[in-house]
C-alpha cells in the first residue's frame, strides 16, 4: 500500500479544491474512490464535486456511486481520501491512501502523528508540497 500525504500551501489552501483536483486526476481510471471526512465537510465537497472539476461530471454519492463521500473509512477501496487526520487509521484494503494535510501548523500535528503510524505499519510513504 501506498500513503501520499498532501500538504496544502501556496494557491491550494482549500482541502475541498485539493480533494476535488485529486479526484478529478484520479477517476476514471480509479474505478472505487472513498472520501472521508466530518458531516458537513461531506456536504460541502458533494456541492464542490459538482463544479469542479469544470466541465466534468465525477460521480458521487454516499453509497453506489464510484465516487463516495462516508464518515467512516469503507473495508476495502481502490483509493481513499481522508480529510479527518482526528479519524482513526483504517484498517481496510487500499491501493492508495491519500491525506490531505492543512496548511496551519497547529492542523498539521495530528497529521505527523499519522505519517508516524502508518510508518510503522511498513506502508510505502510519500509527502507532496502543493505551492
């Protein structure tokens, strides 16, 4: 498995424009994305996915959709995008697990205690500073 942690900076400072970018690069050819996140962070990136990316329609839903928005991590997905570094680690079968990390120092702790955790599970790490 491979864990891509994503730091927001520069013009990307919106973790729903960075989701909605990732997403975008990543469907079609993810066939079983999962997003996860609070309530109403979900409901706000649902009304995101609708504009962005423009022109394109990336479908979503909580459920059947290849794209889904949950609170909780799925048992088993393609690619996983997790915009909650308070949720836990989940436990299921990912190709790739995406954490989007804040761009304020005091977000990013609990994001550091996440790269920690996933190190000593001997997943593949890799951390990408978006400018």
């Amino acid at each position: 498995m491979q864990v891509d942690f994503y730091e927001m900076g520069g013009r990307f400072n919106d973790p729903l424009l960075v989701t909605c970018i990732l997403v975008g690069k990543a469907w079609p050819d993810v066939k079983e994305i999962a997003i996860i996140g609070p309530h109403d962070q979900l409901e706000a990136l649902d009304a995101a996915l609708w504009r962005q990316p423009e022109g394109r329609f990336l479908p979503h839903d909580g459920k059947r959709a290849p794209i889904r928005l949950l609170e909780q991590a799925p048992e088993r997905a393609a690619l996983l995008i997790n915009l909650d570094p308070t949720s836990p680690l989940p436990g299921g079968e990912y190709q790739r697990v995406l954490e989007i990390v804040p761009a304020t120092e005091e977000a990013r702790e609990p994001l550091r205690a996440r790269w920690r955790a996933w190190s000593a599970k001997g997943v593949t790490l890799n951390h990408h500073a978006l400018k």
